[in-house]
C-alpha cells in the first residue's frame, strides 16, 4: 500500500516525468521495448502465414485449423490475466522480460512439431507469452510519456506492432515457399536475446516503484533518467510543476468494477472485445480464403495478405499524428465508423474477386488498426498506477476473446458454406455495435495519470 510519503514522492516524481524534454533516453527505451513488442507481433501471426501449407501437408479439416489458429489466442486471454497481475506485482519491466522468454522458446517447440495436436498445444504457451507482453508493455509506456504528447509518443511506439505483423507476412512470402512454415518459427526465436538483455538496459517504471512504497528506487531511478535526460539534452532541465493530485492507494481487480472505474471498465473491454473480434475474424483467414475461394497462388495470397498489413500501418501513424488533437473518444468513433463502411461495402458488393476483398479488406484494416492501437494508448490511462497492468490487461482479457471468437464465427460461417458476403456483412454488425461503445467512452486527452484517476 502507498504511504502518505509515498503518495507525496509520487507526485514528485510524476512531476518530474511531465517536465522531461524528448531526448535519446525517450527513444532508447522507445526502441527496446518496441523491439520486444515487434517479435511478439512477428509470433502471432505466423500461424495465418502457415496455416494454407499446413492445410495441404496435414490435411486438415476446417475444425482443425480453426484450433490451430485459436490456439495461441487462448494461451492470450490466460497470458493477459497473468500478466496483469505479475505487472503490478513484480513490475512491468521484468513481467515483459518473462513474458518475451516464453514466447522465444515456445516458437522453437513449435518448429518441431509433429502433429497439429502438438502445434496447437505450442503456440498455446506462445500466445501465455504473448498475451502477457503487450499490454503491460504499453502500460509501461504510458507511465513514461509526458501526458500533453502521450498519444502521439505512444502510439508512434504502438506502430512497431502492424509493423511485426506487417513483417511476419512480408518473410512468409518468401520463407514459406523456399523454407517451409517451421523456418518461420525458427526465426520467431529471436524474442529469447531481448529478454535476457532488457531488465539491464530499461530501468522499471518510477510511478509503479512508488506505488510499491519503494520510495528510495523510485528516487534513484527518476534521478538517473533525469541525469541522462540532461546529458543528451545539453541543457539543464525545467523545474517541474507542483506536486500532481494523489492517486488511490493500493490496487485490487475488484477495483475494476467500482465507482467510476465499472463504466471505464465495461466500455473499453467491449471495444477490445469488438475491435479483435472484426480485425481476426479477417485477417486470419484471409490467406486461406485467397487460396482456396479465389484459386490464388500462395504467394499472391501473401502479397495481397501483406497490403492489409501495411494500409493498417498506415492507419496506425495516421491516427497517431491525429489522436492528440482530436481526442481519444472522437479518434475510436470515427474509426470504428469507417470500418462498418468498408465492411459494408464488401458485404453488399458480394466479394466476387480476390482483388475486390484485397482492396475493401486493406480499408478495413486501416481503420482497424488504428483502433488496436488508440486502445493499447487508452486502456493504460483509465486506471491508477496500482492498478493500471491489471486494467490493461483485463481489456487484453477482452481483445483475445474477440480473437478467438472472430476467427470461430467467420469459420462457422464458411464451414456451413455461407456466403462470403455473409461474412462481411455480420462482421460490419459487430463494428457497428463497437462504434455505438465509443461513444460512451471517457476522453483522457491532455491529462496527467495521475489526474485522470485522482
């Protein structure tokens, strides 16, 4: 629990932290934990990659590839749960470390399995890894950045995510061909280097450390930014601004679900919930439905596969130079609107060629993406530095649900030979639902944290 010193050294040191100017140290730190936040990317989608190949060499039936790509995003939802509570327990620098060493090492199990019941049950403790890294990450991140530039600085870092995925389908496309699946888990490994370094060149976060009552880290810790913060500057710092309002003390998940916290809680859970629900139920099957409804070959299926991922990185530094301007509330309605539209369109236009899906499906995902990201900047601020993991993370709860439901619906859809603009069209329902969410949602722009949960 914070003690009343504590609570006053947090507002001095959140103090310290909005005063910062951006320097090396800002993208440094920036680097190290977008690399992480890279290779978890790059893992988690590497079963869509797979799965057209796997189809054929173990001929599957569509039952068994729906678990072989919901598998990890089980392995998520638990990862997310966990992590949310390690995160505020033992801290967000060494939780992703943890995090980031499983995913490395499951990813090599993966590339020597034998069945797709040995697949499936790798890239399950994969995705406890991944599940766990990405929201205390972004959690991090936010505890780091100063609040009247936090959305940009943050979703900048957020952009190395659609960049992992980006990536992770840009090397199928040559890998998968020339390789094989396994030589992609193979590479998936690299996570096992940052885990062993990170702890040693990231310090741990100054508001968790005093939320933990570890006043004299957290002094030490703001003390040695701010020294390097200077040096890299040149310049001497500014002096902060009085003390920030006090925070509440202590932090338990039943803190969620009361006072202001329920309403906060249940809008961003279900914008989670819906937003991975409509971004999965597409993009993981979107390579096999390229192969196996349009007669594509798999590197076409790839290419086109590969457009979604970089209009949705495109989405991603759109919303990313918009969201401080236009506020967090504004910034989700309008996405969510523009990806019932686009989905709308395919639904209506009968998706009757690869090329027609490829171009509807890269609008979509442009906006989707954007979403994924304002979410990983927005969940973090609805909570107190107590709590703040656990809130991440319970919306990760919500967004990997939404994963492994998307991917099961548009399956059912396809497996009881519905049509394709059926399965557009139920995914526009979702995203409409998810856009009237949003307007519910409470805008955070230009608050400290500290003010957001005085």
């Amino acid at each position: 629990m914070t003690t009343v010193a504590g609570k006053q050294a947090l507002g001095s040191v959140a103090a310290r932290l909005e005063r910062l100017p951006h320097s090396r140290w800002h993208v440094k730190v920036r680097f190290l934990i977008g690399a992480v936040t890279f290779f978890e990317a790059f893992d988690q989608l590497l079963a869509a990659s797979a799965l057209p190949v796997l189809m054929k060499e173990w001929h599957l039936t569509t039952g068994q590839a729906t678990l072989a790509v919901t598998a990890a995003s089980i392995g998520m939802l638990l990862g997310a749960l966990a992590a949310g509570w390690l995160g505020d327990r033992i801290g967000r620098v060494r939780t992703v470390a943890l995090g980031v060493g499983i995913t490395g090492l499951a990813s090599l199990a993966v590339a020597f399995s034998g069945s797709i019941e040995a697949f499936s049950l790798f890239r399950f403790v994969q995705g406890l890894g991944i599940g766990g890294v990405v929201p205390v990450a972004a959690t991090y991140i936010n505890e780091i950045a100063r609040s009247d530039k936090r959305g940009r600085f943050v979703l900048l870092y957020e952009m190395i995510f659609p960049a992992g995925l980006a990536a992770a389908t840009l090397v199928a496309v040559w890998v998968v061909p020339h390789f094989g699946w396994r030589a992609m888990f193979v590479i998936g490994t690299v996570p096992v280097l940052l885990a062993a370094a990170l702890p040693r060149h990231v310090a741990e976060s100054p508001r968790w450390l005093l939320s933990r009552g570890r006043v004299r880290e957290a002094e030490e810790v703001i003390a040695r930014i701010e020294a390097e913060v200077a040096r890299s500057t040149s310049e001497a710092l500014p002096a902060p601004a009085a003390n920030l309002a006090d925070e509440p003390a202590g932090g338990r998940l039943g803190d969620l679900f009361r006072g202001r916290y329920l309403r906060r809680t249940v809008v961003v859970s279900g914008l989670w919930f819906v937003a991975y629900y409509v971004n999965h139920g597409i993009s993981t099957w979107l390579p096999s439905l390229y192969t196996k409804t349009f007669g594509l070959d798999l590197t076409t299926a790839l290419v086109y596969s590969l457009l979604s991922n970089v209009t949705g990185l495109l989405g991603t530094f759109v919303v990313a130079l918009l969201i401080d301007r236009v506020g967090r509330r504004p910034a989700l309605v309008g996405a969510l609107v523009g990806t019932v539209l686009s989905l709308g369109v395919l639904a209506l236009a009968g998706a009757t060629s690869g090329g027609q899906v490829a171009i509807f499906a890269s609008c979509t995902t442009f906006f989707l993406y954007a979403i994924n990201a304002g979410l990983y900047l927005y969940s973090p601020e609805l909570y107190p530095t107590s709590n703040r993991a656990r809130g991440a993370a319970f919306g990760g709860v919500w967004n990997r649900l939404g994963v492994i439901l998307g991917p099961v619906a548009v399956g059912a859809i396809i497996g009881a030979g519905g049509s394709l603009s059926l399965v557009f069209a139920q995914l526009a329902v979702v995203a409409a639902v998810g856009a009237a969410i949003a307007c519910f949602a409470v805008e955070t722009k230009g608050r400290t944290l500290e003010e957001l949960n005085a």
